[in-house]
C-alpha cells in the first residue's frame, strides 16, 4: 500500500527583534521545538558575550488555525510552522538586523520590562517599520518584577508601548507579558516559562496566509553554509521570491558560480521543491562551505552587480544629522551593507496653495523614476517643513558604492550611520528608499551618468570691459578661452547696476562675450556682470 502524501506545512516567518538582552535568544528557545543549523547563537563569540552575533533560526509547528483553513483555497495546508528568526540586539550588529528584517512575515518586539524602549529597541521598531506589517510586543522579563507589584508595573508599561506606537503603523498592536527564562540565563533549567502558552495561542490567532508566489526568478537570502561527509555542501536560508526544485541550477552571484542542486529539506525533511516564504537547505556538489557565509543564491543571471544606483529616497524623521550630497553612508541593499557617497537631486518644486510641496504629476509618481525627466542637483536633502510647508517633495539620490553590491531590483535601500556611537542616545538610522536604477557597468560616470538630465545652478562673476554701440557692451573674466560659448548665447546677465542683459556670442578668441542690453547705454566701464545658470552635472564644466 502507497504511504500516504505527507503532512503539507505553511511556513510563517517571525522575527524576534529587540535591545541587547532583553531575552530574545531565551524567549526563542521557550518556543521552539525544532533548532535549525543557524540556531542559538552558534558563534563561539556570541557564547562568550553572551548576546546574539548572527541570525538565529528555529521552529515549532502547530495545527493550521480555523481562520487559516478558510484563506488558503485550493492550497490544503496540515500545519503551521512557525520559524523565528532571532536577529542580534547589540547595536554595533544593526547591519544584520536589517538583513534578517527582510525575511519576516510578523515581528515580535521583545522589550524588558524593567527597562522599557532604548535605543535599539526603538532602531528595531524603525527596521520594523519599513519592512514589516504586523507586528506583536513581548514584554519580558517579568518574573524580575516583585510580586506584590507586578501587574501594575506590567498594566504601566503597556500603557507606555501603546503611547510610543499610537503614531506608527503598529498602533493598537497586540502587548502580552511573559518571563521566557524566570531566573536568568544561569537559572536551572527546572524553571518553567511563564506566559508562553499564551503567546503561541496569540501568535497563532495573529498569523495570516502571507503573499506566497512561486512565479519569477529565484533569490534565497543565505545565512549559513556548511559541509557534510559524504554528501556536499548545505546553503541554508529564506526563499525571498520564486521557487526551487531538486536539479535546478542555481547561481552563486559574489563568487560567479552555478551549482546543481542535489537535494531540499525544511527542518530535516526532504521535500522536492520549496517557494518563496519557505526556510530550506540546499545541497549542492564541489562547492567549498567557507566561500559563503552570508549572502544571495539566485536564478542563473537574475541579479544585477552595480557599481552605482538611483533611489527614491525619504529621511527617516527621527534621525538628527544633516543629509548632505558628497557624504558617506552605510547602505544596506539586498543582504550586502556597503559605504556609498550619495548625491541628491529632484525635480521643480511646485507649491500648492496650502503649502504642501507637490514636485511632480499622477503619472511620473507612478512611473517613479525616467531618465527622460529633468532633474536639479540638491546640496542637502530638502524638507518643506524649514520654509512652513506639510510636506516633503519626491527626491531622489545617486549612490556611488565603494565596492560592487549584487541586489535584486525594486529591493528596499536603508542608509546609516553605523559609525556612530553606539552607546548614544540617537538614532543612526538616516534615510530609506527603494532602488530603481542600476549601473553594472564599470565605468558608469562615462556610458550611465550622461543620461542622468540633473542641472546644478552656477553664478559666475565677471566685469564691463567697454560699450560698443548704444545697445551692447563687451564682458570678460566670465569664462575660459577654451569655452565653448554657443551653450550660453540667450542667458540672461545681471549688471551691477541691476540692469540685465542677454549673452550674443563671443568676442575674439579669449573667452570675452558680447551682451545686449535694452536702451541705451551710458558709460559703463567697470561694471560687475553676474551669470546664474543650470549646468548638466554630469558634463565637464566649461
């Protein structure tokens, strides 16, 4: 007799975010049953500090809620099973957060509840924020707060998180209180969790049927890779989109190689196939573990290796520095955080009669980005609010990266600054955005860059050198004697006597100019002449 088909299990990716010891690691092991190769801190660094240094991935399984059997229609799921992603707290590791952040169907913030939100706590809560819809606060650490008072101090602090997130998009999140290791991580182990019952029958009743699309191009985000005797070497990761099938040839895009995959398992089941949402290990041949630790596996030529990109670009509001363009910044794109210098640029900013900055139609927001539109060069990101509008304009930035990053496109873009002290009270988190443009080629500031329509205003200074006729004058010290002067002929010229004129041409071979200027004139020899004018930025300059 045929065994029968076994047990279809949905995959629903939680991850566990949170300041340094706040219990993350703790409340992950109270609530798995299965720990994955990645699991509970592995790194030998991480045991000897005890926090978390890398992503941490474990599971338990549960029957598939009622209200899930109902939304998944044709697709019959058995189970539900919940993997975690236990991302690190310590705020020199932010670069990791965000990579794990990506992968996550539900967050769980996992606040002390002796200590309340601090800066990582609130630096996970932003991550959250840009990559993440729902999201549920654990307020651990409870059995530390004495008896006689506990409830009220609980009753106190989620009162405080509703505050704190009343203007995000988690307002009116589930908060449940529990003590994931009563005692400390010394504790013996005799000691029961409190409230993590409760928690597993809210995360259930919190899971939904997420987005799952077999279709596309593979990318599995990779965090471990690691070799077994006898059979080759295990990726193991997320599937972030497509899917993946037993002889499939997959490419490894930071070292150009393509691989055949020999087998797939889920938490040590072999399966044939997996698709996107799914945590998996891959095995493939002749491959050596200790070239990939982290990073992408992907469909054979899918993903770009860009040596530059344009984004849409938004400041993170709670972030206090200055957004200047020539400046450095982490970027984190895709699984890779690499330094960038960022330039700023937009388009003509138009003003509504309420002040609200509306910079561009219906149509071009849909379209995002064209290198059919014209653009003008920001020296600093530019906000409404500092000349009293509500708003901010559409913007965008180059980002010129000091190596090649290899990303999927349309993937979300956050800008840092890690460099920071990491024991200050500030948000390091700058600004984020979706990347829209790529340039693989190396030399992108001579076959890309010209595309790029962004002027910059110039203003030059130069002097009368004498009157002509009654309508025009002779200028110099404007420009070089290599200048090309047909670009200017037609731009306006400001004399100081806050008269204007208009560029005719030039006047010999020494880079003087010929200007008109209505009526007629007087004598005007050591008059100032000012030129402002838009310059393509990405063209040599006079």
């Amino acid at each position: 007799m045929a065994d029968p088909s076994p047990p279809k299990t949905l995959n629903f990716n939680v991850g566990v975010l949170g300041h340094v010891d706040s219990g993350k690691t703790s409340l992950a092991r109270a609530l798995s049953s299965t720990a994955s190769t990645a699991a509970f801190d592995k790194n030998p660094q991480s045991k000897e500090r005890g926090i978390t240094l890398d992503l941490g991935f474990s599971a338990f399984t549960v029957p598939l809620p009622e209200h899930l059997k109902e939304s998944c229609g044709e697709r019959q799921y058995d189970s539900l099973q919940f993997t975690l992603v236990d991302c690190p707290g310590h705020a020199s590791l932010i670069r990791t957060i965000i990579g794990g952040a990506q992968i996550i169907d539900l967050m769980m913030l996992v606040v002390d509840v002796v200590k309340g939100m601090q800066t990582q706590t609130a630096e996970c809560l932003l991550i959250g924020q840009l990559t993440c819809s729902h999201m549920i606060v654990i307020l651990n650490k409870t059995d530390l707060l004495p008896g006689d008072k506990r409830q009220a101090a609980i009753d106190k602090m989620t009162k405080r998180m509703h505050k704190t997130l009343e203007n995000t998009r988690f307002k009116g999140c589930p908060i449940i209180a529990v003590a994931a290791k009563p005692g400390g991580p010394e504790a013996p182990e005799t000691d029961e969790p409190q409230g993590i019952t409760e928690l597993i029958d809210l995360l259930k009743a919190q899971a939904f049927f997420p987005r799952r699309d077999p279709s596309g191009s593979l990318l599995m985000a990779v965090d471990h890779c690691f070799s077994i005797r006898g059979q080759g070497t295990v990726i193991t990761g997320t599937i972030l989109q497509g899917s993946l099938s037993v002889n499939d040839n997959v490419e490894i895009p930071a070292l150009k190689v393509t691989r055949k995959v020999k087998s797939v398992q889920m938490f040590r089941k072999p399966v044939p196939s997996a698709m996107q949402g799914d945590r998996v290990g891959v095995c493939v041949t002749q491959f050596d573990p200790k070239l990939l630790e982290r990073g992408v596996v992907c469909t054979p030529g899918s993903l770009q290796t860009l040596y530059a990109a344009v984004i849409s670009v938004q400041k993170i509001e709670y972030y206090r520095g200055a957004l200047t363009s020539r400046a450095k910044f982490h970027i984190t794109v895709g699984h890779e955080t690499v330094m960038a210098r960022i330039s700023f640029f937009n388009q003509v900013i138009l003003a509504n009669e309420n002040g609200d900055c509306n910079p561009t139609s219906p149509e071009q927001n849909a379209k995002s980005f064209s290198f059919d539109w014209e653009f003008h060069h920001l020296d600093e990101y530019l906000t409404c609010q500092a000349e009293g509008g509500n708003g901010e304009p559409q913007q965008w930035a180059l980002l010129e990266f000091e190596r090649p990053v290899t990303c999927p496109p349309l993937c979300l873009v956050i800008g840092s600054r890690l460099d920071s002290d990491i024991h200050g009270n500030t948000c390091r988190l700058a600004f984020h955005g979706k990347l829209l443009e790529g340039f693989e080629d190396k030399n992108y500031t001579e076959t890309a860059l010209p595309r790029l329509k962004i002027s910059k205003d110039k203003q030059k200074e130069g002097a009368v050198e004498r009157v002509t006729d009654d309508y025009t004058v002779i200028g110099r010290n404007l420009f070089k004697k290599e200048t090309n002067l047909q670009l200017f002929v037609g731009l306006k010229v400001t004399l100081s006597t806050g008269e204007t004129g208009s560029i005719e041409g030039g006047f010999g071979q020494s880079g003087k100019i010929k200007i008109r200027i209505p009526g007629k004139q007087r004598q005007m020899h050591s008059l100032l002449l000012s030129l402002t004018f838009s310059w393509p930025l990405f063209t040599s300059f006079l």
